[in-house]
C-alpha cells in the first residue's frame, strides 16, 4: 500500500525547523535512517519550491556529539536580523539528560542549505535550575525579540511536577540565560512538548513575523503538545512582565481548544515571507501495527501544510489547506442544488476516489427540528460520536460524507455534521468515524470529534472539504473551525479495486447542498528524488 502522494512521508515523526528562504520551503523531521521503527533520531530534509513537490536532501542534524549522541530531536529555525539562520534543538547527551543545541548553516549561500555546523558551545542550554526534570526539557521555540531586543526562546519543560513552557533570553542567541519566571505554566499536566508560541491578528489572515515589531491589537497563541493532541491557547503577551496571560483559563484541560481533533500532533508553524502568511504542519502517525511498517518499509507523514489564522471573534483559530494544493487538482466535477431527504445517498462519480479533494456546503431548510445541546458532551467528543454516528437518526443531521466505501458499504468512513441547539447560539457537531473504515483486524479506528459554535442566521451555509489521499482523510469544518485528520486502510487501497463517495443525509429534516465540487488529484512528487 504505496501512499506517497500529497503529503511528505518516509520515517517521519515531528516537523522540526519549517522555514521559507531564499526561494526554498524547508522542512525538516524527525527521521530514522535506519528502519521504519522509532530510534537513532536524526533531523531529515526535504526542500520545495511550491510546499506540494519535495526533493529529499542529506540528514541535517546526525548524532555525533557528546551533547546529541542519543537523539536529535525536535526544535525549530528562527531567521535573525539580518538574515542569519540558526537551528536550536533537543539533543540527547551521553547522560541521557534532555539539552538544548545550535546548529548554523556551513553555507548560507547554498539555496538548499546542505550542510549545517554545530557550534563549539553547544549544548547552550542545560536542564539546571531548582524543579527541572532532565527527562523532561526539551523542544526549543522559535525565537522572538522582546522590546527590550534581546532574543527569546521557550521550552517545554517539567517544573517542580507540572508543565511549563520556560522562558529563556539573549542577545546573540548563542549565550542564554533562563528567565525567572516560566512564560507560562499549568498544574492541569506535567510536561508538554513541541510548544509554539506566534502573534496573530483578529480577522486577518496575514501572518506575523516574530522578529519584527508586533501591531497594535494582536494576540498570541501558546500551543502544546499532550494527550496524543495539540491543544492551545488564545490570549496577550505581556511585555513588562514577559510572560503570557490567556484570555480564558480552563482547569479541565478536555475543554481546551484543539489544533486538529484526529490523528495530528506535534505541530510546528512559521512565517512564509514569501505570501505573508503563517503556515502549520502537523504529523501524523500509522495506526496499522509496527510489523505493517515494517513490511511496508516506512511510516509516519506530515499532514497537508495549512494556512493558519485567528478568527474574527479572537476566540479560536481557523486553518484551511495552502492554496498551492489546488495546483494537483484535475478533472473537476460540479453539482447544484440537490436536496438530500433523510436517508438520502447521492454518489460522488467522476473523480479519482482514492486521491480527491471535495468541498460541499450544506445548507438547512428548517431549524424547527435541532436537537437540545448537552454541554458534557464537551468533555468527551469521541463518545458522542460513537454514540450519535452516521446510522442515528437526528433532528438536524447527521449529513455529510462517505468516502473509501466499498460496493456493499461494508468498507467506509463518514465524515458529517449534526446541529444542536444551546440557550443562545447552535452548536455543531463535526464527526470523522473510521470504526468501519477496513475489514481489516487489529487497526485503530476511532471516531472522533469536535464542535464549533455556528451563527446560522448569519452564515446559512455549513461547509465541509475533505482532501482523500488513500490512507490520508483530512476534513475541515465550518471554513477551518474544527479540522480532524485521519488515517484509514481498506482493503480497497491493498487491491486498488476503487471505492465509492457519497453525500448524505440522515436526519429528519431535507438537507439542500447549494454546491458540491469535486477534484481528482494527480500525484505529486514527494522525496524521490535527491539533488
């Protein structure tokens, strides 16, 4: 089962160091160059000038240092004044104890930035201080400056027992020295990992740029890594006190806000000076079992790269797939106006179903029938959707898609939504269950979930586009308000025997679907090739 297509795939683990320069996109990762199982961590390479198509490069980082020789592991690429680049990153030492490195590129004038050099000082920052675990210190923030220009960084870290992002300046970003207070902290957990920590501004879609001056009227995002998701944050950065406040702290971590609600963790963004834009990448791991990734030869992909911003109401963040994967689409179809009456299936024909991207709105015809929203759903959205799936009849909903689905629908995987009705706003249930997405014994095959607040008064229409790449569901809700990436494996990928793609409906109210557009996409060229 082949499925290097869109996404960068290989023995991939987290994102590390995303950067655009001098022409070239750069993406670095987790990588094994030994096998398809985790360990003997290096930093892979990979080079685009479009995010679609990739050239693999040699490793950047390897494990030849006292300070990494047991791991290179996750960091990030901050650009400086100037246009110096600097990678800092986790190494394992020869202790085992979690430090933080530099790297400087050999040749800065090389646009594929081969070869990288480790400073004579490294490691530069080392797991001291009262309440450090030198377990649990790692994955070094990109660098921002504070007004009083001095360099900043974070790092995940356990402190005296619970989480904190801690907080570390400089002046040449090679000397550091801790703050004495962490950026932030929580007793909701003990460690998390891959922090990240930008400015956005409410309603625009541009991004910032963390070494320039911050506008007036911008918020931040502090976004961690913990249970197998990534949550975060919305709130201001306090410039006299250098530290972050949120705009809403909640003691039940359940309630947090969430980057994806599937299969994607370990995310790291930039600033793409080339658009002006703030770009994500999540990873995204096999849920088949180690023996498959070791007869198939590789596993773990990154996720379709996304523009990310801040809604309009700073409350939650959107995020949609960069406009240059529109550059694979082939072959469109178009319908209009069809009305999907409960138990409706209409049948998707006229595209790839193993490789397509579909964008369809929904729009309801009556109100009348929503469903009262329980507020402890909340705290388990997988439940809810295990126990209100695609097969349970609903007021409003459930309405969405089938894709992957076999002849005799013994084989597929839904993606919909359901609309509930709260005391003063609706709520809607966005759902990708995967319980019956393969034959196939011994797979992990959740359903997951999230909900967003609607104003459907307003809007009218609920969008839905899921972008299939054979193993690879990824759906965005609402215009980007809940996005769950999934992995699935029929034994119609195994046999290339094709699948089925329908939009239904499945509650008691008709559904209209004003547009459906539908995509096949062609292959893009994704690491085979070395420079």
């Amino acid at each position: 089962m082949d499925r290097r297509s869109l996404e960068i795939c290989d023995n991939t683990k987290d994102p590390n160091g995303p950067m655009y320069y001098n022409g070239f996109y750069h993406e670095f990762y987790q990588y094994n160059p030994n096998g398809s199982l985790w360990g003997n961590i290096v930093w892979g390479h990979s080079v685009s000038t479009d995010l679609v198509n990739w050239i693999r490069l040699e490793a950047a980082i390897e494990r030849d240092t006292p300070s990494d020789i047991n791991g290179c592991w996750t960091g990030s690429a901050t650009i400086l004044t100037g246009g110096q680049l600097v990678i800092i990153y986790t190494g394992a030492d020869t202790e085992k104890r979690q430090v933080q490195n530099i790297v400087l590129p050999k040749n800065q004038s090389d646009p594929y930035l081969r070869e990288w050099i480790k400073v004579g000082d490294n490691p530069v920052i080392e797991p001291v201080g009262p309440g450090l675990n030198s377990s649990q210190f790692r994955d070094p923030t990109t660098g921002w400056i504070g007004p009083d220009g001095l360099w900043r960084i974070a790092v995940g870290a356990e402190l005296n027992g619970y989480s904190a992002a801690l907080l570390y300046k400089s002046k040449d970003f090679l000397t550091w020295t801790r703050v004495d207070h962490p950026l932030y902290s929580s007793k909701t957990f003990s460690m998390w990992e891959c922090p990240d920590f930008f400015a956005v501004l409410p309603g625009n879609k541009s991004g910032l740029d963390l070494s320039a001056a911050i506008p007036n009227g911008a918020k931040h995002v502090l976004k961690m890594s913990l249970d197998s998701c990534d949550k975060y944050m919305i709130g201001v950065y306090d410039l006299k006190l250098d530290t972050f406040v949120p705009d809403t702290v909640l003691e039940d971590r359940r309630l947090w806000l969430r980057i994806d609600y599937g299969n994607y963790y370990a995310s790291k963004s930039f600033f793409d000076s080339k658009k002006g834009r703030r770009i994500i990448w999540g990873w995204t791991n096999e849920t088949d079992s180690s023996s498959d990734d070791v007869a198939k030869g590789w596993a773990g992909i990154h996720a379709i790269p996304r523009t990310i911003w801040l809604g309009g109401d700073g409350k939650q963040l959107l995020q949609w797939p960069v406009q240059e994967i529109e550059s694979l689409h082939t072959g469109e179809i178009s319908h209009q106006g069809i009305e999907l009456k409960k138990g409706d299936l209409f049948e998707i024909k006229g595209t790839d179903t193993l490789q397509a991207d579909v964008e369809i709105d929904f729009e309801l015809t009556s109100n009348n029938n929503t469903d009262p929203f329980d507020p402890s759903w909340l705290l388990d959205t997988e439940k809810h959707c295990r126990e209100a799936d695609a097969s349970v009849h609903g007021g409003v909903g459930p309405f969405g898609l089938v894709v992957l689905a076999s002849d005799n629908m013994e084989e597929h995987t839904t993606v919909h939504f359901r609309v509930y009705k709260s005391q003063h706003k609706y709520m809607i249930l966005m759902c990708s269950d995967l319980r019956r997405s393969s034959l196939r014994p011994g797979l992990y095959t959740p359903a997951y979930g999230g909900f967003f607040e609607f104003d459907l008064e307003k809007e009218k229409k609920i969008s839905l586009r899921t972008l299939i790449d054979r193993s690879a569901v990824e759906s965005f809700g609402g215009g980007g308000r809940v996005c769950i990436m999934a992995r699935v494996y029929p034994v119609a990928l195994v046999d290339d025997g094709g699948a089925r793609m329908y939009a239904f409906n499945n509650g008691s109210s008709t559904v209209r679907v004003p547009q459906l557009r539908a995509w096949s996409m062609t292959r893009a060229q994704v690491n085979v090739n070395k420079v």
